[in-house]
C-alpha cells in the first residue's frame, strides 16, 4: 500500500512540476481554473518567477517522496524525512480545508470556474495528497 501511495504522490508531484513548467514557457491552458476569482477578475497575478519557483518545489517535493518511499537516489537527508513528511501532510491537509472564503472544502465564494474545479478536484486532491503523506511518513 505505502509503495502504492509513494508513487501516486511522487507521480502527482512531477505532474504539477510539469504544467507549472509549461505555464512558464508561456502556456496558457488551465491558466483561468488556477487562481481564485472575485468574478471575472483573478485574485492575484503569479509572475512566472513565482510559478518557476512553485514548479522547482513540486518537483522536490516528488523526489523527496520517491527517497521517503525507499526509491531512487538519496540527496535529502533521512532526519528531515519526519519533519518534512509531516509538515508537507500537514500543509496539503490544511489547503484542502481551505481559508473558509476563496478555497477549500469550506470556502464560501462559489460559481466561478476555479471554486468549481476546487471543489470536484483540487481540495479533494489535496486531502488524498496530505492522508498519503502522512501514510508514507509513518511507514
């Protein structure tokens, strides 16, 4: 089950490093259900130096949790994998709860596209992401 999860999680992290990455070079599908709106106007406008940065994260993130899991070459050292683990389930747990207003399983702004996709797939992602987390952590 732990290998399982550790290369759902792994997968799922090079993934979103990937379309971070696309939308870096200028990509822009997907760009209007990835920042919560006020209406029609984005709440924020990443720069693509942001984006980079996130996208660099995600892609860590994945290969921390491959090593985490017993996988691939060792570059992080093995007392962070509890800090780490933990700190990640904890802030993927937290973001699909959300901040009760713009996102989240509890948010109150619904009807645009991004609540929409928030709702039937970012949160609950999030959570699968954050339990997983604390799955691979623990084992």
């Amino acid at each position: 089950m732990v290998e399982l999860l550790t290369w759902f999680v792994g997968t799922v992290s090079f993934l979103l490093s990937g379309v971070h990455v696309y939308w870096v070079s200028g990509g822009r599908k997907g760009l209007r259900i990835a920042v919560p709106t006020a209406g029609e106007e984005p709440l924020f406008r990443p720069s693509k130096s942001a984006t980079g940065v996130v996208a660099v994260l995600l892609a860590a993130m994945g290969w921390f949790v491959f090593q985490l899991g017993g996988y691939g070459q060792p570059i992080f050292p093995e007392w962070l994998f509890l800090y780490v683990g933990w700190g990640l389930a904890i802030l993927f747990i937290l973001r699909a709860i959300g901040d009760f207003r713009w996102l989240g399983f509890f948010k109150s702004n619904k009807g645009t596209p991004f609540a929409e996709w928030d709702s039937v797939l970012f949160s609950p992602l999030c959570l699968l992401l954050g339990v997983s987390l604390i799955l691979i952590t623990v084992a």
